[in-house]
C-alpha cells in the first residue's frame, strides 16, 4: 500500500515522454539560419566582385573565357539548337518568367497547404530580379555585338539566368530530392547555353547570374527558415498518419484457426456432455429405451 504522504515519482529515466509534435519543434529549433545566409551572402559578393573585376581590368570587354566560349557556341548553330534557344528565351524572361511561373508556383503550393513556400518563391523571385536590374544599371556592361533577338541594357550579370538558378535553388529547398537538384542544374544550364547561343550575354555573364540568383534564394530561405522548416515538419507528419490510415484499412483481420480434425482450435462445437444420459430414444414410451440397455447389459 503506497503511503499518501510520500512525493509524486517522476518519469522514469530511459522512457521518452516527449509528443511526435514536441520532436518536430525541437527539430525545427535545431535548425541553423546561419550556414544559408553566409552562402547566399558570399554568392552575391562573389558575383559582384567578379563584375567589378570585368569592368575594372578589362573595361567591360570580354575576357579570353568569353572569347574562346563564343567561338565554341558557334559549333552549335543549326534548326534545331535555334528551337531549343527560342524556347528557353521565352520562357526564361518577361511576362513568362518574371510574372507567370512565380505566381502559378505559388497558385500550385498554396494548394498543397504550403503557404510558407508560395511566399518563399514568390521573395526569392522578386529579389533576384531586383538584383539583377540594379547590377545591370551599376555595370553598364555592353552586351556582344551579334545578337540574334533584341533584350534590355547591360549585360552583366544575365537576368535570364539567374531567374533560372533562383528558380531551381527554391524548388530544392522546397522538396528537397535528388532528382529535383539534378534537374534545376540542368535547366540551369541549358538556359546559360542557350544565352550565349543567341549572342545576347558572354559566359560570364550567365556565371554572375548563376551566383546572384542562388545567393537571392538561400538569403530568402535564411529569412523563413523556421516556418518552412515548421510546414514541412507539419506536412510530413500528414503524410505519414494518411498512409498509416491507408495501410490499416487494408488490414484483414485474422480467420480464427482450425484444428487438424476440421474442429476450430476452441474445442469441439456446442453439445450435450460426455459425462450427461442420453434422452429417450423419439417413438418409445419413456423407460424403454433404459430398459433395453439394462438387459443387455445382462
């Protein structure tokens, strides 16, 4: 008997008290803003030193990695390459890649139940634009002379491209998967080749955009770090209890086992006992039935 004056015990040490919810918020409190805004931070410095070292040493000219992948892309011209380079100049820029895609991106999450990452893509979208038009007007750099459609001034860094990067960075974050990273870089790239195919950016411009678009997405994601962190959190806990429902309203439930006889495991069926007489045999008088088993017991 427990004695009414003695203290409450307290949770027994090597048993986990702690909630499912209770360990996602202490997995999105663990997570670090820090390691995303120090890169997003050193890709914008980077991206701009490497403009200002264009403009300073060499006034805006192209450098010899320009020159030598400008002659390279000229290998690529052909109906085909000028297909793929029309496309990806459409979709990369103006009304299509500026306004468009961010918003139906956005459109899209919001019905996943991810507001946190449709106001994610939509931030990174507009800074990296932002960045863009004021690097563009700070380095004034002239863009190649053959251009095969018309754009905006300046060519450092490429508008299209880092549109492109911020794009396929955000949608890594997003839904962090490694076909998902393989196919942004892809796209990242097809858009930088298709820049310089059509003669409206040098190489390094599409570097410069890859680096201010990247750097635009990883200083977004560092601001709403825990939010998202806490939605994603949140969804795949959703996730995890609608599969386990799904999974558990498939379950049969067991057939109750039989015995080698064709009896069930729980003995034989429901009858009059060994131990109990048997009752008058139908259609003799009462006591005939005894009476022939005493005789010839005799």
């Amino acid at each position: 008997m427990t004695d009414p004056e003695s203290p409450a015990r307290g949770p027994v040490h090597g048993i986990s008290t702690a909630t499912p919810a209770a360990g996602r918020e202490a997995r999105v409190l663990r997570f670090s803003r820090r390691i995303p805004l120090i890169a997003g931070l050193s890709a914008v410095g980077v991206g701009f030193l490497l403009g200002l070292v264009i403009m300073v040493r060499a006034g805006g000219l192209p450098v010899e990695l320009d020159e030598e992948w400008a002659e390279e892309v000229l290998t690529l011209h052909g109906p085909v390459g000028d297909v793929v380079a029309l496309f990806m100049d459409w979709l990369g820029g103006g009304l299509m890649g500026v306004i468009v895609i961010p918003i139906g991106v956005a459109v899209l999450l919001i019905a996943l139940g991810r507001p946190w990452g449709a106001l994610y893509f939509v931030l990174a979208s507009a800074l990296s634009a932002a960045a863009v038009q004021v690097l563009k007007e700070f380095f004034g750099r002239a863009r190649p002379e053959d251009m095969l459609v018309t754009s905006d001034y300046g060519s450092f860094p490429s508008g299209h491209v880092a549109n492109a990067t911020t794009i396929a960075v955000a949608v890594a974050v997003l839904v962090p998967r490694a076909w998902v990273i393989v196919a942004g870089a892809a796209y990242v790239l097809l858009m930088a080749i298709s820049r310089t195919y059509l003669g409206v950016h040098w190489i390094t411009d599409t570097i410069g955009g890859m680096l201010v678009g990247a750097g635009a997405a990883l200083i977004v994601w560092a601001c709403l770090a825990i939010p998202l962190e806490r939605e994603r959190q949140r969804r795949r806990a959703r996730i995890s209890a609608r599969n386990a429902d799904a999974a558990q309203s498939h379950v049969t439930p067991p057939e109750r086992p039989r015995a080698p006889g064709g009896e069930s495991a729980g003995g034989p069926p429901p009858g009059p006992s060994s131990g109990s007489r048997p009752g008058p045999t139908p259609g003799l008088p009462p006591g005939a039935g005894s009476g022939a088993s005493d005789s010839s017991r005799t």
